[in-house]
C-alpha cells in the first residue's frame, strides 16, 4: 500500500502541461483520473515493455516536479556546501530515482478509490496544499497532501507528505547521514548504483 501511494503521489504531475492554468486541486484531480486511466488501458502493453513504461514516466512526469527546489530542501545544509557540479549530479539521480520508482510502483495500483479533500487558497499565493485520502477495503483511509508551487502560471509538486511523513523530510534524514558519514559523492555514488539495479528490473 505505501508503494501505491507514492504511485498515487506522483500521479498529480502527469499531462500538467496541458492543464497548468488549472487551479491545483482541479488539476490533481484531472491529472490522476488521466494517468490511472492510460493504466488500465495498457497495461498489458506496459508490462510487456518497461523501456516504453520509462519513456512515458520521463516525458510526462519529468517536467511537471520542481526537483531543483526539491533537492534543495531535501539536503538542506548540505545543499549550499556542495559544489556546483555535486549539485547538477544529485537532481539528476534524485529524479531518475523518484521516476524509476514510480515506474516500478505503477502496476500496484488496483483501483484504489481517492477523495479530494475541500481545498482552500488565498487568491495571489504561489503555493498551495491539495489535501486527499486513499480509501482502503483492509483499513483506515491514508492521507495524501500535496505541497505545491506556482512558477509563472505552471503549479508543480515540491513536497508530499503521506500519512503526515513528508517525502522531503524522510529523504532529509536518510541522504543527511550518508553525507555526515560518508561525503556528498558517497551518496551520489549510491543513488546512480541504485538506479541501475532499478533498470535492470
């Protein structure tokens, strides 16, 4: 299920492009009925082809998550002491690591139902919180809120907090002790191995 819910996650970013003077919550909502529905509709092609299913998630996903400013909170400190080169080289595996789950967490999703919370914005804000809950037949329903930014008239995700744990905050923690331990590098190392065992699955 947690796999499901970062699909689900990732989801709000899919075919943006075409809606982005959408307000976020409408645009949430649209996005993820389109993506859930392309997966049903092929998923036996998907399946069949992962490199297809890699060039979807990069042409669709990729351009709609501000992953810059993302990367920035998600190391923190560690972000203003890195090199500029270290800095190019971690959003690069940082994205390939969050497109390459998202991939692999896709066919886990079953027709979950989701609920759009009521959403509140103060007009003129360039950020905004779109609230929403995964139904479960085994369980409490989990919360899924999404924190996302406005860059000209295009929203994209910076931050998603599921069941209150922020996804910022988590890769916060765990990137933070390799770079104390083991130096930025260490963890660029580890995020680019990573990504290539996911490519071989």
């Amino acid at each position: 299920m947690r796999r499901i819910c970062f699909l689900l996650c990732l989801c709000v970013s899919l075919v943006a492009g075409a809606t982005a003077a959408m307000p976020p919550d409408q645009l949430i909502k649209d996005t993820t009925n389109k993506v859930l529905k392309e997966l049903t509709e092929n998923r036996a092609e998907l399946q069949k082809d992962p490199q297809r299913l890699y060039q979807m998630v990069n042409d669709v996903v990729l351009p709609h998550f501000d992953f810059e400013r993302m990367s920035r909170y998600v190391l923190g400190k560690h972000w203003r002491q890195a090199t500029d080169d270290q800095q190019q080289k971690f959003v690069g595996e940082f994205k390939t690591l969050l497109v390459r789950t998202y991939a692999t967490a896709l066919f886990e999703y079953t027709g979950q139902e989701i609920d759009y919370k009521p959403f509140h914005h103060a007009e003129g804000d360039s950020k905004a919180v779109v609230e929403t809950e995964v139904q479960r037949s085994d369980g409490p329903p989990i919360p899924i809120d999404y924190s996302l930014t406005q860059n000209s008239e295009d929203w994209k995700v910076y931050d998603i907090k599921i069941n209150g744990l922020s996804l910022v905050t988590n890769y916060r923690a765990q990137y933070g002790r390799i770079i104390e331990t083991q130096g930025m590098d260490a963890l660029i190392g580890e995020l680019t191995k990573k990504n290539e065992e996911l490519m071989k699955q």
